[in-house]
C-alpha cells in the first residue's frame, strides 16, 4: 500500500502596507544672520527633512531673502519676539499641518545641520520624545569655543542638573529633535508670553525630564565663528539674557512656574 501523498498548501501572499515615514520640520530661527542662513539651509539633509521653516525673527538685513533663494519657507511678521517665540511659531506650523517631528537648528550655523540624522534616529527606533545634543557628551566636541562659554555652560548644566533632579551632560545646547506627540502631555505649556525669549528652551528640557518623558542626549559638534569672520560668538546680553535662560530653571524648581 502506497503512502499517502502530502500536498503542500502555500499561505496567500498578502501585501502589507509600509509603515509611511514621519514627516520632519527642520526650524531654524534667524535674527540678521545674512548669508549665514543659507549656508544652513543648503545644509539641511533633504532625504530626512521633508521642510525647512526659518521663522525670521524681526531681521533688519536678507536674511529671508537669503533663506527663500536656498528653498526654505520663511515665517516672520517682521517684528522682535525672541528666540522662544520663533521656535514656537515654528512648532504651531508643524503641528497645524500634520508634521510629526520638529528639529530645531541654529540659524547663524553653529549647529550643522548634517548632524540631524543622529538626533532623529532615537524617535524613529521609538526611544526618544526629545533628543537633546550634547557637545560634551563622549563623541560630542566643540570647536573655537571661547573660554568664557565653557566655564558658563558647563555651569549652567551643573545648576540645572541640580533643580531639575536628572542628570544632563548639555543643558544649553540648543540643536534637539522633538516628537510633537509630546505636547499632548498638557503639562509642558509652551504657550507662555514669558517663553517668548531664552526661557523657552531650557523650560522643555526641564518639563520633559521632570515629567519623565523619554528623554535621550546623542553627541554633536558644535562650531563657533572664526575669529576673523567678525560675527560676535552669542547674542545674548550679559545679565539680562543669563537671567532668562536662568529663571526657568530656578521657577520650576521651587514650584512658581507650571
């Protein structure tokens, strides 16, 4: 008596649908940074940033010309609002129009932009809500740093380590990427008139790790101006401005601030 033979019966195939990539909005907040702008803009990866926003914040030079010649989209209602203000202004593009990620760059170039895949890649391995660059963390590096900033940085991220009750390695880099599901956390309000400048930054950054959010530092370069270029290292004022990148961490701290 012969066996039996067995027929081999294949599974359908099945197509499944690719997982559509998230869509990335590079910020770049600009204040009379020239042609610095389009140096920035050139530079930004274009296989990983579906759009360039610089958000021109009351600039008295071509700067939005500069930026629209590179292919960016310039927002700005020709008025001074502070860096805060235009990272935000930036957000509430993204979010009204269906972006999923935001990256936020320096506009006078000291954050290059061909790093933006580091800062991305831990929110597309779902390990991340924020990525924050650090210089000094092991594989980070700075270049023509004045002395002054590195004593102050290194400072600022030591008291802000303190209030906040986590440790960072980089507390004043302003180079991240942000997920913006994270502001479905009513929590984190950016949304504040006295976030319109410096505090802005330094307040995401202790909302989010206070909040526990999934907060992760990667390593980048962070590049000052030669000292031939006649661009001054940071706009910020002395004592003015260090007292606005200050205060959120100090009304955080002792509860004065939500």
């Amino acid at each position: 008596m012969t066996s039996p033979v067995k027929v081999q019966i294949e599974k359908p195939f099945v197509q499944t649908e690719a997982k559509p990539q998230p869509r990335v909005l590079c910020i770049a907040p600009a204040w009379n940074e020239g042609e610095r702008i389009k140096r920035v803009v050139e530079a930004v990866p274009q296989d990983c940033v579906e759009t360039t926003v610089v958000v021109d914040d009351g600039s008295v030079d071509s700067t939005s010309a500069y930026a629209e010649a590179a292919g960016a989209l310039v927002l700005g209602d020709g008025n001074n609002h502070g860096v805060g203000a235009a990272i935000r202004r930036g957000i509430d593009y993204a979010m009204t129009n269906g972006y999923d990620i935001v990256v936020v760059v320096s506009g006078g170039g000291k954050t290059p932009p061909e790093q933006i895949p580091r800062l991305l890649a831990p929110i597309l391995q779902g390990e991340a809500e924020l990525v924050q660059g650090s210089r000094y963390k092991a594989g980070g590096e700075f270049l023509r740093m004045p002395w002054r900033r590195k004593f102050g940085t290194r400072g600022y991220t030591l008291l802000f380590s303190l209030f906040c009750g986590r440790r960072v390695t980089d507390a004043s880099s302003g180079f991240r990427a942000i997920k913006l599901s994270l502001f479905e956390d009513q929590r984190i309000n950016l949304w504040q008139d006295w976030l319109d400048r410096y505090e802005l930054e330094p307040y995401l950054l202790f909302k989010a790790l206070r909040l526990r959010h999934q907060v992760v530092e990667v390593p980048v370069t962070i590049e000052y101006p030669q000292e031939d270029d006649g661009i001054a290292y940071t706009k910020m004022r002395a004592l003015v401005d260090w007292w606005k990148i200050f205060r959120p961490i100090l009304f955080l701290g002792l509860g004065l601030k939500k």
